[in-house]
C-alpha cells in the first residue's frame, strides 16, 4: 500500500546542479513526489551554468524536474522562490522577477513561527568565486574530476560488497584549510543574519549540510543534491529540521526502475527556454 506524502510548510534545497552527469535529479525528484509543501525554496545552484557552458550534457531526467516544478505552479498548488547561486549567477542580471507563484531573487526574509531566517546561497562570502573568477572555475573543473573519481570508486566498492564512501567529505574534514573555510563561511553568514536583526538563517554552497547553534543564532545549510542528498524542512509549528535522502528513502523506497509518472511526450519543456540560465 502507497504511503500518504510527508506533508511540510516549507521544503529548502540547494545545489543540484542540473546539467551535470553528477546531479541526483531522480532523487530528489522522488523526495519531492512524496511530499507535500505550501512553499518551495530552491536556494541557489539548481541550475549549472557554467557546466552547460562548457558543453556539459543536459538530460530528459533534467527537463522533468523543471516540468514537474512548473506544472506544480500552473496549477496553483505551489509557491515557488528560487534564490540565485554562484552557478546560475546569469539570473543576477535580472533579479528580482515575479511570475506568478514564482519568484527569483538574491535573498529573502522568512517568517517564520520560530523566528526570522534570512535566506540566501552563500556564495557571497567566497571570496574567489566573486573576485576571481578563473579561479573558482578551475575549482569547479577540480571538483567535477573529484566527483568523477569518487562515482568510479564506489563502483568499484559496490562491486567488492562495500558501503558508500565518499571522498570529497573526506577530503574536506581532513584538510585544514577546507576545514578552515567552513567554519569561516559559517561564521560571516550568521553575523550577516545578526545585523538583519534575524533568528537564523538557510543557505547552501559549501555543500555541507548542518543544523546547529552558532552564538545564539539557528545556522542550517541544506546541504546538496550531489553526495549529500540533503534539504531543510519546515514543519507547521515553526520548528526546522535537516532531514537526508538515505533516511526518507527507508519510508518511501525507490523502485528500481525509477518510473516516471509524467508521460514523456506531455509538455516537453523545450530545452532553448533554459538558455538564459546557462548564460546562452
């Protein structure tokens, strides 16, 4: 018998990266499928510009995650805010934009029953991605290498029997300076809160999900839909919570052939319309 979706005031998710062969699109796809929000915060990198512009390929599976969102607010069952990220950062040049239910921005404030959250990606604090921008491309080409690297050695893993591992998270909490830059980026983004006079704030772009406390001031970061499978709830009362894919999938199994339950010929968003956020 199907479970009844998970039912949500308000679901944040960050970092998926549509465009990229490492991009969990079926995931997350599944994860919002089986749940039920008033609004929806895609909080900056949804879309990878700089991968598309690059050539990077775009899939069937990346079309019907833009359909089923558009569908959602066509049909008046969905407030959507898409926050601009580093990646999709063409959509600077035009924010802010209102088309109906859906709203595109830089940053917001949500009100919330447990306090204010400022709301933004985050990439305002990283240095190199806003004042050297060669430099954060060759970090986004290192990155994909890695992440290409990790998908063949968990191949090879699953082969031999073995568990998931992941070498980017590895990385980024054995070297001091990765560590050094989370906590850094952690601590600017919640003074920025502070002088907004707000209880916490949400982002995302370090893809390094967490809830926790830092000076008095509720920090959450969704995280990503690339290795961590990661996204911020709201539940009716106020309260937040950092929920993972790995979990929600134990209450709602995939099937193994991931049907889809939209038909592939049925308003097939023509792939021209997403030019603007590569940038083309």
């Amino acid at each position: 018998m199907k479970r009844a979706p998970r039912i949500y005031k308000t679901i944040f998710i960050s970092d998926l990266h549509l465009g990229t062969e490492n991009s969990k699109v079926k995931e997350v796809m599944h994860f919002l499928r089986n749940t039920r929000c008033k609004k929806l915060v895609l909080n900056g990198d949804i879309i990878d510009g700089w991968q598309l512009n690059r050539g990077s390929l775009w899939t069937s599976e990346h079309t019907k995650f833009l359909r089923f969102i558009l569908k959602r607010i066509e049909r008046k069952t969905l407030d959507v805010i898409y926050v601009r990220g580093n990646h999709d950062d063409i959509l600077g040049r035009f924010l802010p934009m209102q088309f109906g239910s859906l709203s595109i921005v830089e940053d917001f404030i949500h009100e919330s029953k447990s306090g204010r959250y400022l709301v933004l990606h985050g990439d305002v604090f990283d240095t190199i991605t806003k004042n050297f921008v060669f430099l954060a491309h060759l970090g986004d080409w290192g990155y994909k290498f890695l992440m290409s690297l990790n998908r063949w050695y968990n191949k090879y893993r699953a082969w031999r029997g073995k568990e998931y591992y992941s070498l980017s998270k590895a990385i980024k909490a054995k070297v001091k300076a990765a560590v050094n830059f989370v906590s850094s980026f952690e601590e600017k983004i919640t003074k920025l809160a502070q002088a907004k006079e707000c209880t916490g704030v949400i982002c995302g772009h370090i893809h390094t999900p967490d809830n926790k406390k830092i000076g008095g001031l509720h920090y959450l970061n969704s995280g990503d839909w690339v290795e961590s499978l990661s996204a911020i709830v709201e539940h009716s009362n106020g309260r937040m919570q950092l929920v993972y894919f790995r979990d929600f999938v134990s209450d709602y199994p995939m099937k193994q052939d991931t049907a889809d339950l939209e038909s592939k010929n049925s308003d097939e968003l023509d792939l021209n319309q997403i030019g603007i956020f590569a940038g083309r």
